[in-house]
C-alpha cells in the first residue's frame, strides 16, 4: 500500500471528525459539492492525506464544514510544511489566528486594562492549567 504524503497532518485528522460530525445532516459527496469539487471524492483524498488542500480552496471547505475559515487555513499551511508560502504569508501577516483565539486575546486585553502585559511564568502556569497540561 503506498504511503500517504499527508495522512499525519492535523489536517487530514481534522477533517476526519469534522467530517464525522457532519454524517448526520450531509454527505462527503454533498461537501465537496459545497466547495465545487469536480471529484466528489476529493474529500476522501484530504481526509485520508492523499492530497493537500489548495489554498484557494479553504472559505469554501470552511463554508462546507460550518467552521472557522482562519482554523481551517492553519491547517492548510501545515500541510505546506517548510514551503515558500509558508514564510511568505507569515512575514507579510503574522500570526493567522482563530476567531477562538482572538477572543482569547481580547479578553487578556480588557483584563490587562489594554497595557501589553509580558507573559511570565506563572502566566503561561496559569493558562497551561486551564487546558490541563
């Protein structure tokens, strides 16, 4: 059986609960419809890590999936590894974050009294506790 170039990326397990999730109310077929997939078995190929997915590709999965675009293009960039897009994207935009994990940073922002507060260690103590590690 030949290996999958992207059957370990958190891509391809992403889409795999996601895709779970969604069995009750629509279909692999009706997702990659959704996106405009020609081959409706385009989704089987992602979540198995059989492809990447294409970039351009991500508002409509997200849209497809009902989850978060910026999540999804994280994901994506993973799969990318060390490539040019990567380091590309990262200079010119930074950080892409979730809609989750910018509430995060609004909440440390009004709780700071908007002041820059530097992460110490019984900070990140403290945020590693929420999540249990």
């Amino acid at each position: 059986m030949a290996r999958k170039p992207h059957e370990n990326t958190r891509l391809a397990k992403y889409l795999e609960k996601r895709v779970l999730e969604l069995r009750p109310h629509k279909t692999q077929a009706e997702i990659a419809e959704q996106v405009g997939f020609i081959n409706p078995n385009m989704i089987a190929m992602l979540k198995s890590g059989a492809t990447k997915l294409p970039l351009d590709r991500v508002p409509s999965l997200a849209a497809a999936l009902e989850c978060d675009p910026r999540l999804l293009f994280n994901l994506a960039l993973d799969q990318l590894g060390g490539d040019t897009t990567v380091r590309a994207i990262e200079e010119i935009f930074g950080v892409v974050v979730t809609k989750n994990e910018a509430a995060w940073i609004n909440e440390i922002r009004d709780a700071s009294g908007h002041t820059d507060p530097r992460l110490t260690s019984r900070g990140r103590s403290a945020i590693r506790g929420i999540f249990g590690k």
